[in-house]
C-alpha cells in the first residue's frame, strides 16, 4: 500500500535527524571533559529531540498549509501589450504525498480565483512515481484551469524512475497515463516545445523543456528542439524542472 510506504520513509527520516545530532555530540564528547562533556550530550538530545519534533510537525501540518508568493518583475522588453501579465506558477504537488487529502489544492483553486491570473505554469512533479496518484484530481484541477491558458512540464518523478517495474513496458504504460493525465487536467504539456502568446499586434513565446537535473538525475531536455522556430529577438518565458 503507498501510503504505508510513505509513512514508513517519514519513520526513517525521524530516526535518522534523531540520531544524527547524538552521533556528532557522542564524538565531540571525547575532545572535552567534566561539566563540557555532559552539556554537549544534553545539546545533542535537545537537538535531535526539536528535528524529529520539525519532521513531525511538516508531515502531519505542514503539508496542509499554503503559502503564496507575490513577485514583480520588470522587463525593458517585455511587449506592451502583455504588460501587467499574471502568472500563476505551481510546481512540485507530488500528490501522492496528500495520502487523499484534497484541502491544499481546495485552497489552491480558491486563492487563484482571487489572484485572477491570466496563465497558469505548472513546473513539474505532478506525482511521487505513479499515475494512480492521480487519481480522484481531475475536477480539481479543471477548475483550477478552466479558462486559463495552462502549460506544464514534467520533474524527475513523472517518469516513473523511483521503483523497480517488472518490465519496460509497465513503465511507458504508467509514464503515458501521468502525460494523459496531464491533459485531463487541461494543462497543455511542454516536452520540448513551445507555444506562441498573442495579444493585440504583440506576442510572446513560452518555452519548455524536459526534465534537466545535475548527475544523478535524469537529463531529457532538449532546448534546440525546444527553441526551434523562435524567433531570437522574442520575449520569452522558459519553463523547466531542475531537482
């Protein structure tokens, strides 16, 4: 079952910044003596004690708070007919983390009906490995993206790299449904492309890519395939997914 395998891997993380803290006091109680010695192994305690506490506190609550950043950007070239644009930038759900909870992307729909933007950007890892992740989102997110032009790429967790399948083609079967999913929830997917903004005389270009991450995370993105036909003075807006 995924979520015992979630709540396990939360376990393990506990018991690792527990014993991190005592491993390191444990060590340096051997270069001081008398009332130095125990004050450090009473700093360790008190440290490992607050980090599993933080761990705690963002598995159970943490997940379910939503916070939203507003950000100005200013461009000499950005046309004049997309000025004050309003982007919605989401990135990185992981929904199977939400073991069925739907409260933050509830909060999220709402909040974007109050920002009013005028594009949404989804910048990948929709899901943690598994299109069954998906599962039971589809309203959800339509309603985030009714009437809104939305793009998203895919993160390293989209293709199905984290678990052992019993054969190539349950993995492009599990891959194809994450892509399908993608356009279900009325997002228009970016491997590699990009699509042309247009307003009035003016236009703008988004650009996405694969995933592109440093060693050892997959390398997919293709940007001169990305960029191919965009013209090198256009205003663009680039999309990509970097772990």
């Amino acid at each position: 079952d995924y979520t015992i395998h979630l709540i396990f891997n939360v376990l393990l993380s506990m018991d690792f910044v527990f014993k991190l803290p005592l491993v390191i006091s444990y060590f340096l109680s051997f270069v001081f003596s008398g009332k130095s010695k125990s004050i450090i192994s009473y700093m360790g305690l008190v440290l490992s004690t607050g980090l599993v506490l933080s761990v705690l506190y963002g598995t159970i609550y943490g997940k379910s708070e939503l916070k939203i950043k507003t950000v100005e950007l200013d461009f000499k070239l950005l046309p004049k007919e997309f000025h004050n644009l309003r982007i919605l930038h989401i990135s990185d759900t992981h929904l199977g983390g939400f073991m069925k909870s739907k409260k933050v992307m509830n909060l999220v729909g709402a909040e974007t009906n109050k920002a009013n933007p005028d594009i949404i950007l989804f910048t990948g890892d929709m899901v943690n490995n598994f299109y069954f992740e998906l599962d039971g989102w589809t309203e959800i997110f339509q309603n985030l993206t009714k009437e809104k032009p939305s793009y998203a790429i895919l993160g390293n967790h989209d293709y199905g790299n984290y678990s052992n399948w019993k054969s190539e083609s349950e993995k492009v079967e599990n891959f194809n449904q994450i892509v399908n999913a993608h356009k279900d929830f009325g997002f228009q997917l970016l491997n590699n492309k990009h699509v042309i903004l247009k307003s009035g005389e003016d236009s703008l270009y988004i650009i996405g890519v694969e995933n592109w991450g440093h060693p050892p995370f997959p390398q997919y993105a293709n940007l001169e395939q990305a960029m191919n036909g965009v013209p090198a003075e256009a205003f663009k807006i680039f999309m990509t997914h970097d772990p």
